[in-house]
C-alpha cells in the first residue's frame, strides 16, 4: 500500500502561563485547521522535567539541577505545506531555549475503505 502524507501532528510542551500565546501562535500560523473548524487544539497537563547543563540559558530552573515544572502538552493537526511556519512560530514565541517538539506523520481515514 502506497501512502501519501498530507497531514502531521505536532505535539509542544509549554509551561502553564504560556500555552494561550504558543497555541494562538501555532494556529496563526496555519495549525489547528480540521474541516470547516480552526484552532482545533487539545492541551492535556503533564509534568516536565530536565536538567540544564553548564552551557544551557535556562527559562526555568538552575543549571545543574533536576527541574519539574508543571506544562501542557498542546497539540495540533497540521496540512504539511504549513509545518515550517507553525514551526517557527513556535520556536519564535516559546520561552524555553530548546522546547520539545514532535512531528508524527497522519494517514488519512480514506486509505482503509
């Protein structure tokens, strides 16, 4: 079976007092569009953590120490052609120097008819 790859989701993780700008951004930018629906988003709370090392400018945190901040994982369908923009959008309005960004690539329901 041949498939054709139109749509992503893309998947961030944001501190809590900063998912209404990433999200707004995100969907500005072209994600979040499902039929005749925009800013389609789910957000689900979860709890982050990371240690920053000697090089790292840290948001959040102290170098060197083991953080847990409270986050929301936000998500967002995304058409292909748009993922660079939303992309950058993202890394330009998100605090966190490297936020954690995945792509996972969607089939279309029409395959399995």
């Amino acid at each position: 079976m041949l498939v054709d790859i139109n749509k992503v989701k893309i998947f961030v993780t944001v501190p809590l007092k900063n998912v209404e700008a990433v999200r707004n951004g995100m969907c500005e930018a072209g994600a979040g569009v499902i039929g005749n629906y925009s800013f389609c988003t789910t957000a689900t709370k979860s709890i982050g953590t990371f240690i920053p090392n000697e090089n790292a400018k840290p948001h959040i945190g102290t170098k060197n120490k083991l953080e847990f901040v409270e986050e929301e994982k936000l998500e967002a369908v995304c058409d292909l052609s748009k993922v660079k923009r939303v992309i950058t959008k993202i890394r330009e309005i998100h605090p966190y120097e490297e936020p954690a960004i995945d792509i996972i690539p969607l089939l279309d329901e029409k395959i399995f008819n």
